[in-house]
C-alpha cells in the first residue's frame, strides 16, 4: 500500500467529512505532500492539529523542511481573522497550499460572515485552498452533505466517509469514489 497524493491545481476544495474520520488528518497528508514537493503550508485553525498525529504524518520529513509549515489561530471576528491570514499567505515565500480546518460550526448553516470571508479569501489566492468542515446529513442517498457547498465559491468538493467502523474509509470526489485506508502514516491506497 502506498500513501495517497492527490493532484494539486492551485483550486479551492471544499472537504466535508464525517465527525472523527480523519478530515484533519488528510490535511496534514496533503500538508506533507506540499512540504515534501518544495512548498509552503499556512494551517488555520481553532485549534493546533494533534501533536502525536502531527509527529507521525510529518516523521519522513526534516526538521528544516517542516519549518515550511505555519500555524495560525483562526479565532475572534472571521472577516480579521481571514484577512490576516490572507496577509500572511501573500508575505511568505513559496505558499503553495492554505488549510482551514474547523472554519465554521460543527452543525447547522454556516454563518454568512464565514462564507464571506472565505470566499474573499478563495478569489484572492494563487494557490490550492483545502476548506475542512464537518458535513450534514443526507435527505437523499448521498453519503453526506457539503454544508454551504452552494454558497461556497469551491472549485472542488469532497467528502470523507468512514462506512464501517474500522479503519476504511471513502473519498468522494466529485463523483467519482477512492477507497482509502487510514493507517498510522496516513491515508494510503
């Protein structure tokens, strides 16, 4: 089995997932991917990726080059808190990937301030954008839903699902279905 890498264009993908079947976790994957290709990640968040989690995606990578990974605390009034994100992104040399992770709230609909600044944030970047949230529940036979996925000016959307309670799991991406494996490293195929 071999780790999965997915193809980056410099698009938004909005990434809905199920609670605790490692959306987060995919983040720092495709963060190492980036990192291992050159590039630098700005990471947004409520809260700091866990740090066992964090140490065991990040294991192959050097010291040096894991420096070329930054954490911002995205907390406060969204519109200065994405803005000052932004700010840091167009600073720093070589930002090739900007996560949100835990952006909006667990449920519910996403506050308009959110999609706005998220939007502005999306139409401003030259660089991939990778949007985490928790999902909602399908009224149909889809897996689960997008929360905001008509508001949210994303070029892509997947959905993470964990169908049994082992450690599969399902990429959707756009139509099309990856079967994935969580292990320790990572999501490997």
């Amino acid at each position: 089995m071999t780790i999965w890498k997915p193809s980056l264009d410099d698009s938004s993908i909005h990434l809905a997932v199920e609670g605790s079947c490692g959306g987060t976790t995919l983040g720092l994957q495709i963060a190492r991917q980036v990192i291992e290709d050159g590039g630098r990640v700005l990471w947004a968040a409520p809260e700091l990726p866990d740090g066992v989690r964090f140490s065991q995606i990040f294991s192959e990578i050097s010291l040096t080059a894991s420096s070329r990974f930054h954490a911002m605390n995205l907390v406060g009034n969204v519109d200065q808190a994405i803005g000052s994100l932004l700010k840091s992104a167009k600073i720093l040399p070589g930002v090739t990937l900007v996560v949100l992770d835990d952006y909006c709230p667990d449920s519910g609909t996403i506050p308009s301030d959110v999609i706005k600044a998220v939007n502005k944030l999306i139409s401003d970047t030259s660089w991939t954008t990778l949007l985490i949230s928790k999902g909602g529940t399908s009224m149909d036979s889809s897996p689960l839903v997008a929360r905001g996925k008509n508001k949210l000016n994303a070029d892509k959307v997947w959905l993470l699902t964990r169908p049994e309670s082992d450690s599969k799991r399902i990429l959707w991406m756009d139509e099309n279905e990856l079967k994935l494996r969580l292990k320790e490293e990572g999501f490997v195929v």
